[in-house]
C-alpha cells in the first residue's frame, strides 16, 4: 500500500495545514481508506479503475477531513483534498451537493492528473 502525494496537492493542500496534520496522520488515514474505511464519496469526474473516500482527521492541532482517490488494484491512495472541520466553505460538508467542494475536487484532480504525467509526486509506503 502507497500514499501518492503530488507536488501541486502538496503545496495547496498539506502545506497550509502541516502544522495540525503531519505526514504521518495523512499516511495513517491513506492506510485506513485503502483497508476499507471512510465513507464513499461522488465524484463528476470520471476516473476509471478508481473510487474516492473521505476520512476525518484528529491530531493534537484539531479535527478534519482528507478525501482521497484510491486505486485499489493497485493498493494507492492519492490524497486530493484535506480540510479542517470548521473550514468555512467546506469543512464537515464534503460531498458533491456542495458545490464549492466540487469546484476545488475537480480543480485538485485535474492538478493530480497534470502531475502525475510529469512525474512530479512522491510515493509513500503505508
């Protein structure tokens, strides 16, 4: 099992909160997901061979939530969103109803895709 962590998500995503959430708590949840928990979510993107989950989050700095793709033929979890859970547009609400999730979720996935063809993502075993 990997967490595929790329440079743009890295940088919009985990940068901003590294301080409430490590590497090592992305890694858990990565984990976690991929062993079948967190709740399915839609998507309008359509990505085949893979699904999306979102997970909450704890650590000491506070709660959230982490959506993630996953590619379990391939045992891969890509982290595309995390959030707090008090994040004003999107916290708690991490669904496809909610349209600015969807506008970041399509934004992020197409970022992922960009980076993943230029090989700039990092692969972290779980």
């Amino acid at each position: 099992m990997k967490l595929v962590l790329t440079a743009s998500i890295r940088k919009s995503e985990l940068k901003p909160l590294e301080k409430t959430f490590s590497l090592e708590v992305i890694k858990f949840a990565a984990k976690k997901c991929l062993q079948g928990l967190g709740k399915p979510i839609k998507s309008s993107v359509k990505t085949p061979s893979a699904s999306f989950k979102k997970i909450s989050l704890t650590s000491t700095g506070g709660a959230g939530r982490a959506a993630f793709l996953l590619q379990t033929k391939d045992g891969k979890a890509i982290l595309a969103m995390i959030r707090l859970k008090n994040d004003k547009k999107i916290g708690a609400n991490m669904s496809i109803e909610n349209p600015k999730f969807k506008k970041i979720l399509e934004k992020n996935l197409l970022l992922i895709f960009e980076d993943i063809e230029n090989g700039n993502y990092e692969e972290f075993e779980l």
